[in-house]
C-alpha cells in the first residue's frame, strides 16, 4: 500500500483531493499520515521517495478563500521536456498553478530512488476541482454566471486542454519511475451525450400569436416566403394531431444516431417553472411529455433533469423538480438506478449548487462547462466526486464536467464560429482528441431543438463519429 505522509494544514481539503487522485482516478489504495514537513512524501516499503511540494494547502486560515489565495499571475511555465520523464501531455510546457519556480533548477530533480517535483499537483487540482477561484471572484454576466475570461485557465490559455488530467500523467510517471510494478486502473474512452430539453416541441404548446410572430419573423426578418408557408403547414400538421410534423421533435433521430454509434443519450427534462417562460412552455404532465419520456426508456437511452432556471441557489425548488421527474417517471413505470441533469442556462454558484444536487438526492450534475467559451472548466475530462468548499465536506454528488455546449461554440454572443467553416468542426473535435489522449470522458450537450439546422445535424452527426 502506498504511503502520503501530508503536512498538517487543511487535512480534511487534503485527504480528499489524495482520494480523488488515488483512489477515483488511478485505482490505487492509500494510507494517510499526517506528520510534522512542508511538502508531500510518498513511499511504498522501500527506501524510494517521492516528494512533492507544496502550496495551496499552506495558505494561512485567514487568507483561504481570500484574494492573497489565488495563484499569481502569470503563471510560471514549466518545460517537461527538461526532464527524463515518460508522462502523456497535450503539451510539454506545463502551466504552475501552484508550486515551486520552475526557473529554479531545484524544481524538479530525480534519482534511482528519489524525485522531487516543486510541481503542486494536489493544491492545483483541488483548486480546479472545487472551483476555488469562483467563490472569491466576483465577476458574472447578465445570467449572474462566472464567466469563463474571469478564470484562470481562459487567462492563462489552458481552458482548452485539460491540465489536471496531464499533472495526473505527471504524478503517475514519477511514480512508475519509481516503483515499476505499479498498475493503475484501465480506462476507456468514452462519449456521453446529452440533450436539454428546453423546448421539446415547437407549435404543440403555441397559440396563434405564435403561429403570427413566426411567419411576420420568416417575411420581416429572414424575407422567405417559402418558410413562411411552410411554418404554416407544419403548425397545421401538429395541430391536426401529427406531433412528428413538429420540427423540434428529433428525438427519434438523436436516439437513432446514438444507436448508431453505440451511443446512449440523455435526456434532461424540465420539470417545473421558477422563472415563468425561460424555463419552456410544456408540462410533465401533458400526454405527449409523458409518451415521450416513455419512448426514451423502452429505447434504452436515459431521462434526467434540467433543473429551472432558479434553481443554482435554491435547495428546496431543485429538490420539489427532482421528485416531480420521479413521480412522473414511477407513474410511467420507468425506473433508473442512476439520475443526474444539468443546470438551466449553465446557472451556478459555487459550491451551493453542488449542494442543492445531494441534498436532493440526485447522482451526477453534468453542467461544469463555461457558457461564452467551451472547455475544461474543472481542468479535467474524468467523472469525480464533489466537495462543498464553504462547509469543508466531502459530497456523495458526482461531476461528470460538460465539455462542449453546442451554442457556446454557434451562437453569437459567444464563440461565434460559422457552422460552414471546416474549421468550426476541427475545433470542436480537438476536445475530443484531448479527451481521448487520456482515455477520458467527452461530454457534449446539443439542444434538440438545435437539430432543425441541417448544418448541425451534419456536425453532430460527424463529432459524435469522429
């Protein structure tokens, strides 16, 4: 068994980060002893060492979560290529978050028994797990959202790689240095994708002034008298009965690609309304909600929740849509072993909506993804288990990080890339191939009411393969 020996400050911050790591994501077991040093030791019943320094976790209690906390900026960049070390990474140069001056050559030294790496590998990652920065930070936009060029990784440049996952390659490259017959837990990659369901139909829950607005924004806005009549038919169509005439209706077609590629969707409904017509126009209640909830589970793909667009601060509203979405579910004799979802409008504070999902009882949030520019939010492309940062409290509640928002990418108040440019493609497959490097989990969400776009279908169709 392994063996850290960790300095006394912040055991609780300390012992769940090291199970993250370990335990979660290498497989290994540990022991954990706190002793009298000022930097990590790790040894394996041998004279070999391994030590790491430290640096978050040295923060005075005065100054945690305080501004003088955050890493200083700019960051120091570290050159792996410097060293002797056989570890998988988008890039040889490393940002520091925390640690020692990699300009100092006692930065990194090794030898047959010991290494020393001034890398702070589990300060970092707590830090980016935890989301450390947004509860210090008090930037937000219009949707009172921590925005993605308030963070460290957008303004240091590494949002789109996940440098977690590569100070985890690092660690466990020392460590095979070290102790060759180590064996960590295999992984595969895999792709989970997902769909918020925002607006599941478009003329079924629409009156007249609907149809009205429509056609005068098909004449007016987009001058094409063909979708204006078009409009009408379909609206026609969906009122005479004929739902599959709706044009948001693609959920045939997403669980058809999914099947395709051995894939299975996941469908994040709203459940209720704390904020009046953002939060849709349908009722979990309404026969054809209710079919379609059916349909997904005979079709073998998963339903979850979208919570309402209220609800990041709000533990009893989130708890009230969870029970409604179970309800609805046990009454269309649907069961799940497993529930997660994702927040309305990537709504989120910081660590209060992580509680708002275990007190609830839900299994997974799938929301930590920046809403104005797409990546590793969290610094990482593996699922892992959550901590309250305020109450100082590991959670059962796990993340599962979103990495691409299809609108984050199209729309354009944020990235704004033409869906006609190779390049837009390109872009959004490179998450992927980084997600794949480390046999990692690639996150997409594309709103079914999205698929209308043929150009976005095509793309979808293509990420979804790549």
């Amino acid at each position: 068994m392994i063996t850290v020996q960790i300095p006394k400050t912040h055991e609780v911050e300390r012992r769940y980060i090291l199970a993250v790591f370990f335990t979660e994501f290498l497989g290994l077991d540990i022991q954990i002893q706190v002793s009298d040093r000022d930097n990590l030791l790790i040894t394996l019943n041998d004279n070999r060492e391994l030590l790491i320094a430290d640096g978050l976790f040295t923060t005075s209690p005065e100054q945690w979560l305080q501004p003088a906390s955050l890493p200083k900026q700019p960051l120091k960049v570290w050159n792996l290529d410097t060293t002797k070390l056989n570890a998988i990474t988008v890039n040889s140069q490393i940002a520091v978050i925390y640690g020692d001056d990699p300009t100092n050559p006692d930065f990194f030294h090794q030898s047959e028994s010991t290494i020393y790496l001034g890398l702070d590998i589990f300060g970092s990652a707590f830090f980016m797990l935890t989301r450390y920065e947004e509860v210090i930070k008090s930037e937000r936009d219009q949707n009172d959202r921590f925005p993605a060029t308030a963070s460290l990784a957008y303004q240091e440049g590494f949002l789109d790689r996940p440098i977690i996952n590569e100070y985890l390659e690092i660690l466990w490259a020392c460590l095979k240095h070290l102790w060759t017959g180590l064996k960590r837990k295999p992984r595969q990659f895999q792709t989970y994708v997902s769909h918020d369901v925002d607006q599941p139909f478009k003329y079924v829950f629409a009156g007249i002034s609907s149809l009205v607005r429509r056609c005068g924004g098909d004449l007016i806005k987009r001058r094409n008298p063909g979708q204006a009549l078009n409009t009408i038919w379909q609206w026609n169509q969906v009122k005479a009965g004929n739902s599959n005439s709706d044009p948001c209706n693609t959920f045939d077609m997403i669980m058809d690609i999914s099947e395709k590629h051995n894939l299975k969707s996941a469908f994040y409904f709203i459940t209720d309304h704390s904020s009046g017509t953002i939060d849709g126009d349908y009722s979990m209640d309404h026969p054809l909600i209710r079919g379609l909830l059916r349909k997904i589970h005979q079709r073998g793909h998963e339903i979850g929740l979208h919570t309402s667009y209220n609800t990041y601060k709000d533990p009893a509203q989130t708890k009230r849509e969870f029970e409604i979405l179970k309800q609805v579910c046990a009454e269309e004799g649907i069961q799940q072993e497993y529930w997660g979802g994702r927040q309305h409008f990537l709504r989120w504070k910081t660590p209060n909506t992580f509680n708002n999902w275990e007190n609830a009882g839900l299994d997974y949030d799938s929301t930590l993804s920046f809403a104005d520019v797409a990546g590793f939010r969290c610094g990482v492309c593996y699922e892992f288990s959550t901590f309250n940062i305020n109450t100082r409290q590991p959670l059962k509640l796990r993340e599962r990080p979103l990495i691409i928002m299809e609108c984050t990418i199209t729309d354009d108040f944020f990235m704004n890339l033409n869906l006609d440019d190779e390049t837009t493609f390109q872009k959004m497959a490179k998450y992927k191939q980084h997600c794949r490097f480390f046999n990692g989990d690639f996150t997409l969400l594309w709103h079914n009411d999205r698929l209308i776009d043929k150009r976005e279908v095509e793309i979808y169709k293509q990420l979804v393969s790549a």
